[in-house]
C-alpha cells in the first residue's frame, strides 16, 4: 500500500452533512503537483471545500489544487454535501487514484487503497427473515393457482424420453433439454415412445398450462408457445436437487395435477446495463432464472448517459466512443474502475443470440433507447450531429451531468432518433420500444434561441413541451414501424404523447394511480417496492442505495399494485403489470448481482403470477426453504434470509 484514503462524517444536520477526507502517503516520495480523483454517488458542494478545488461530471470527482504532500505526511480537508445523510458503506469512497498535473494530456494513475467510510451511527443489527426449520415438499414459486397433491412418484432418468412434441412447444423443449443436459450430460431423447408428453389445447387460457404427473407420463397441456414454458417452469422446479436415494441418475418427482395461470400479463424485469455493462452469459444466466420463475418480459435498459450498449450501422460512433470510459477516454469514468479504461456493447449478432436464447424460455425482450434526457454517452460520440454550440442553457441532471440532453431544435436530433429507432425496430421483435424519457432537468433548453423559436412556431409556453415535442415524432416513427412506445412516467410530461403509449410508474404508487386516471396502460414499478438496487436491510454494510427506502423482502412480497382501486373498477384494466428493476451503479460483477437479485426476485414473480388471495407470506417463506436449496445447487450468490 502507498496511499490510503479515509473518508469520515464529522457532522450532520438537517439538509446537509460535513465530512473529513484524509489521505496518507505512505511513501518515501513527496507529493507536488498532484490532484485527487475519486468516485462520490453525490454532489460536493464547491464552495464549502476547506483545502483545494472540487471538480465534478457525473460521479467522476477531481480535487486539485493541492499543497505538497510530505513523504509519510497526510492531506485534510473537509467539505459538504447537501443530500440526506449517508448511513451505509456503500455511500463512501469505493475507488480512488492520484495523477500528477503535468500528466493532465495522459493522466496516468497512481492507486490509492479506500478504507471503509466511518458514518458516525450505532451499529444496526444484520436484518434477517427467519425460515421455517422444514421447507414444502412441493416448494413451487410462484404459487400455481390450483395444485393437487397425488399419491406416488415419476421417476425422471436417463431412460425419460420426450414424445415427439408439436412445434408450438419447440422453444419449451428447447429450454428443458438443456436442462437435461446439465443432469445427466447427455441429450434428452425424443421419441413417439416417450413418456413426456406435450399436447396443444386450445380451450385453456393463453399463457396458462396443465400439468398432471403420474406413475409412468407427464401430461402437460397448452394452447401457447409461452403456457408450455410455464408448464415446463413447474416440472423444473418439482426436479428435486439431488438424486434420489435408490438411484444415483435418478430424480424422483411427486404425483400432482395442476391448473395454473397468470395473474398479470406483463411480468418484466429490467436491468440496466449503461452504468456497467453485463456480458451476454450474464444475461443468459439471468433469462433461464427469469423463465424458471414465470417472468415473460426482460426490458433492456440499453443506454444511458454512462454508457452506449447497442450496435448501431449508421453511427459507429455511438460504440467506438460511446460504450467505454476512463480518465484518458472522451468519456469521463463513473462508478467503478476509475483508473482504466471499462466498459463494452453487444453487437447485433450478440443480441439476436438473446432474443432467440429469451424466445425458448417464453421471454419477449424490450429494448430500451433512453431519450430526450440520459443521452450524454451519444451526445459525446456524435457532437457534430447533436450539441447546439449555441445553445447556453444551464442545467444539471439528478445524477450531476450538465450536457446529456438531446435539443428538440436541431435536425440531427431527429435524424439520429429514427436511425436509431428504425435500427432497433428491425432487430427486436417484440411489439414494443421503451424510450425512456424520464429524469430531463430543469433549465434545460431555456436559453437557446433555437428553442424559444421552436416553442413560439408551435404555440408551446413551458419548455418541458418540448420533450412532448421529441417523444411525440419518436412515438410516430415507432408506429410506422409496427411497434407501440413504451415511457417512463415523465413521458407524459408535455402532454404531447397519445395514450396508446404504455407508461412505466417508477417514482411512486401515486403517480401510476394518477396515469391509470388519466387513460394510460401501465406496468407498475414503484421504486420504493420494486428496485432491487435498494438495501436489503438496514445495517451499515448491507449493499445497496437507499434514495427510496431500504426494501427487504418481506416488504417486497406485501406490496399490492394500486390497491386502493377495486377489484371491480374497470380502471384495474389499464394496469398490464408488474417490473422489477436493478439499477447498476454499484453493480459490477456476478456476484454482487446475484446478491442484490436473489431471493428478492421469487417475492416479485407471485405478485406478478398468482391471485392476491392465494399469496400468503408464511406459505412463501416455507416454499422459499425448499427454493434456497436449488439456489445453493445452482451456485447463486443470494443474501440469505437468516
């Protein structure tokens, strides 16, 4: 170790709170013409700095201007942030390094070691959701709406062969023989002989199944591609983990007759992949435990202001600049990494792999192209295309960017928003487009000429009717191309978007009650419910954020999408579903991503799929025992409950 930096709170009132840095040089070497970078998730506020000058784009932080730094000496200052107080470890200083000035063209980065930020709290004791001592010996998540318990036992071996299937069950069979495979290394046989049979039945409901498992079969029965999925979800989960005791290849499965089918249409989960990017067998790993658990939809946050995920023909730029950053990069680091070069896109070809890949476990998969705010990874890949050199407007976004807003004044705005869009139609073939829209701050576009032109042509008297503006041409260009948008709630703000646009409600209950009133199709999303980024509990070294509440999963499981309408309110109709989201600030590799994910996920997948009046959380609680068990087989990184 030669440099170790201590991040400490010293004070804390009402609207702010003081803090001490402190970095020691541990070398023999003096420091003289030095700067201090470091990742902070909030705003310093530069005037309240003691020693040195506070730069800040983004979570990315400069200090500079620094007096000399003595072999075996230290450097103090203390600043302020203006924010609600920090009360877990992850709120401090994660990563940090020293460059030297006359480096500035090429910053070439000397590491610092960060210590555990001290907060100033009593400990918390470790939040824990106790289990029942015996799990279910039927342990299947989410709750099926009707399941019979029959006396015996299937044995599935190596000699289970499938009946040869009819086609609209192929992505099912796809799904389970992979499975197979991971049991016994061999390929599943399909044969006319086989003793599991699927069988298409058009008197069930769409995405519901049938499953009956006797002595000798397994019936199942659907009407769909995605009810066979469902139905296959079950027998999976009614695999037990370890063979049976009598047979070393064999896997015993109880007898039992079940009639299921969906609570909610849309079942999503959405991650982020702008703020750190996830590898394609990441993502696969996550599909296979989304279809396990009867989620459909996997929306794909795939830009932000970060980072630019996705391919695209016409602007080459957008992946050559726009997926990585670091500190010699046009792209500033945030979050993690900070030191070198990070960051990464799928291309094309990635991305058709998993859609089919999503396709065979019954998952439709939403692109997102966050516009006209989160845009400053495009912006800055394409400056000649879309920055207004006059426009001197002044803003800063929640996350601290001053220059990530698309001007709805420019023709290159237009022109790259149905390239893109037109580009992204023909890949995904899911119906729909998300574009994001939310979080565009004020004071943006209030002084450019352009724009107050722009708003008098159109008879406009606030400037956030000029994200209408955007979203209402982006709207028409989805629609030509056979696609319905989908939006953020503050994709209603400008009052320009028709209703046939699906809004996501993210920011509270409240405001998902207030677009059902108002005539939107909505998929409930509240953060405070619904983000698996939060903290799963309340101690100090719980991973995590905390902007909306701490959620462990007892509160995830009682959360009730719009309970205060009625059951028989025809309103109840205009909500299609339910999304969990991780946001992935803080989320860079597979095991912090499980983490924050599991078991939180098996909470959200019964609300999504069954009854309100089949969930019971005692019931969960024992079924989830039994689920734990697969967890640990599989290798999942969960936070255990106990």
């Amino acid at each position: 170790m030669t440099y170790r930096l201590d991040f400490t709170v010293i004070e804390k009132v009402e609207g702010h709170c003081r803090y001490a840095l402190s970095l020691h040089n541990l070398t023999d070497q003096a420091l003289h013409g030095w700067s201090l970078y470091f990742f902070i998730s909030r705003c310093i506020d530069p005037t309240s700095v003691s020693v040195g000058t506070i730069s800040q784009i983004g979570s990315y932080s400069c200090l500079s201007q620094l007096p000399p730094l003595e072999a075996n000496g230290h450097f103090y200052t203390e600043f302020m942030m203006r924010t609600m107080p920090f009360n877990l470890h992850d709120d401090g200083i994660n990563e940090a390094f020293i460059a030297l000035d006359n480096d500035q063209h090429q910053i070439q980065p000397l590491k610092v070691h960060t210590t555990t930020i001290n907060l100033d709290q009593d400990s918390i004791e470790r939040y824990c959701t106790p289990l029942p001592s015996v799990s279910c010996d039927i342990a299947l998540i989410p709750q099926p709406n009707h399941l019979t318990r029959l006396q015996g036992e299937f044995v599935f071996n190596q000699f289970t062969a499938l009946e040869t299937p009819p086609t609209l069950a192929q992505g099912a069979i796809n799904w389970l023989r992979a499975e197979y495979k991971k049991h016994f290394n061999e390929a599943m046989p399909i044969s006319p002989q086989g003793n599991i049979h699927y069988h298409v039945n058009n008197d069930i409901i769409e995405h519901g199944y049938q499953l009956l498992i006797e002595s000798d079969n397994i019936w199942i029965h659907a009407s769909s591609a995605t009810g066979f999925v469902h139905a296959t979800s079950s027998l999976l989960q009614l695999l037990p983990t370890k063979p049976s005791h009598h047979a070393a290849a064999a896997y015993c499965l109880p007898m039992v007759e079940i009639s299921d089918q969906p609570h909610y249409s849309y079942r999503g989960m959405m991650l982020d992949c702008g703020r750190h990017f996830h590898p394609v067998d990441r993502i696969k790993h996550l599909l296979d435990h989304l279809a396990r658990y009867k989620f459909n939809t996997f929306h794909w946050h795939l830009t932000d202001d970060e980072g630019w995920r996705i391919e695209i023909d016409a602007y080459p730029q957008l992946t050559e600049i726009g997926a990585w950053r670091g500190p010699n990069e046009i792209i500033a680091p945030q979050f993690s990494h900070i030191d070198q070069r990070y960051g990464g896109f799928y291309t094309k070809q990635d991305i058709r792999e998993v859609i089919a890949y999503a396709s065979d476990r019954g998952i439709s998969i939403i692109p997102e192209i966050d516009i006209p705010g989160h845009c400053r990874a495009a912006i800055l890949s394409l400056p000649e295309l879309l920055q207004d050199p006059d426009d001197y407007s002044v803003y800063r976004s929640i996350q601290n960017y001053p220059d990530n807003v698309l001007s709805p004044a420019l023709a290159g705005t237009y022109t790259f928003i149905q390239t893109v869009l037109e580009e992204v139609c023909a890949l995904f073939p899911a119906p729909f487009v998300h574009i994001g829209a939310d979080e565009v701050p004020k004071g943006v576009w209030s002084d450019s000429a352009a724009c107050r032109q722009l708003m008098a042509d159109n008879n406009y008297h606030d400037p956030m009717e000029l994200q209408g503006h955007i979203l209402r041409f982006s709207e028409q260009v989805l629609r030509d191309n056979g696609k319905r948008m989908m939006g953020w709630e503050e994709a209603t703000h400008g009052n320009k978007v028709s209703k046939d646009t699906v809004i996501f409600s993210w920011l509270s209950e409240e405001a998902g009650l207030e677009c059902v009133k108002n005539g939107f199709d909505v998929v409930m999303q509240p953060a405070q419910s619904t983000y698996l980024d939060l903290a799963q509990g309340y101690s100090a070294d719980e991973a995590g954020v905390d902007w909306a509440g701490k959620l462990p999963l007892d509160k995830v499981y009682n959360y009730h999408p719009l309970s205060m309408i009625a059951s028989e309110n025809s309103e109840r109709q205009h909500i299609l579903g339910i999304q969990t989201a991780l946001w992935s600030e803080l989320i860079n590799n597979q095991s912090r991503f499980e983490y924050m994910i599991y078991p939180r996920l098996l909470a959200v997948s019964e609300i999504c799929w069954s009854k309100p009046q089949h969930r019971n959380w005692d019931d969960f609680k024992a079924r989830l025992k039994g689920q734990l068990n697969y967890l640990d087989k599989a290798g999942i990184n969960y936070r255990h409950c106990e």
